[in-house]
C-alpha cells in the first residue's frame, strides 16, 4: 500500500466519523428535553465532527492552500461554536425556555432577578 493510498483511506476514516458524530450531534437536537442539554448537543459533538471532516478533507486533498484554508475554517469555528452556544443559552434563560427542574445549580437566576427590579 502506497502513502497516498493510506493517506486517502485515513482520510476516508475521518470523514465518516466526522459524519458520524455530526449526525449524533443532530439526534441530540431532536431528542434532548431542554435548551441546555439541545445546546450541548449542538456544540460539542458538532464541532469534534466538523474538525475530524475537516482533517480527512485536509488528508484527501493534500495542497497546501486547502489545508490552509481548512486551518482558517476550523479556526473560525473554534473561535465562534463557544460564543453562539453561550449566548443561546442566556437568550434561553431570559426568554423563559429553560425548565427550572432540569437545573442542578442555578448561578443566574439571582442575578437576573437583580437586573429584572
């Protein structure tokens, strides 16, 4: 077996487990009973698949422009996945989505009934 035959089946690999957990990371959005546990689901598997689709694309294509467009993207998404998902769930608490039961420690509720007087 040849390097670029190894490295193509690598890539192989990667895309389909990052298409794998892409789709577990779909699942949880359906499944999931709450806007926390939603937006785990959105963020964590969905950004490890998206880097994982990435290298494989990265081990396919094998030029030094895409990869570096490639390290661009997956920059861009670690940079942005975290902040979206922080903001989706305060959007959620303050609008009331949130189901209190499901909470085991609740830090903002005192300070958002500070803000609310």
């Amino acid at each position: 077996m040849s390097w670029s035959a190894a490295l193509d089946l690598a890539g192989a690999v990667l895309l389909l487990l990052g298409a794998l957990l892409a789709f577990v990371g779909a699942l949880g959005l359906v499944r999931l009973p709450d806007i926390f546990a939603r937006m785990h689901a959105a963020t964590k598997p969905q950004m490890l698949g998206l880097l994982l689709t990435l290298a494989g694309l990265a081990l396919h294509v094998r030029t030094w422009e895409s990869v570096a467009t490639i390290i661009v993207v997956a920059g861009a998404q670690g940079l942005t996945a975290p902040v979206t998902a922080h903001l989706l769930g305060r959007a959620g608490y303050r609008a009331g989505v949130a189901v209190p039961e499901l909470l085991h420690h609740d830090d903002l509720g005192e300070d958002y009934k500070r803000m609310k007087r």
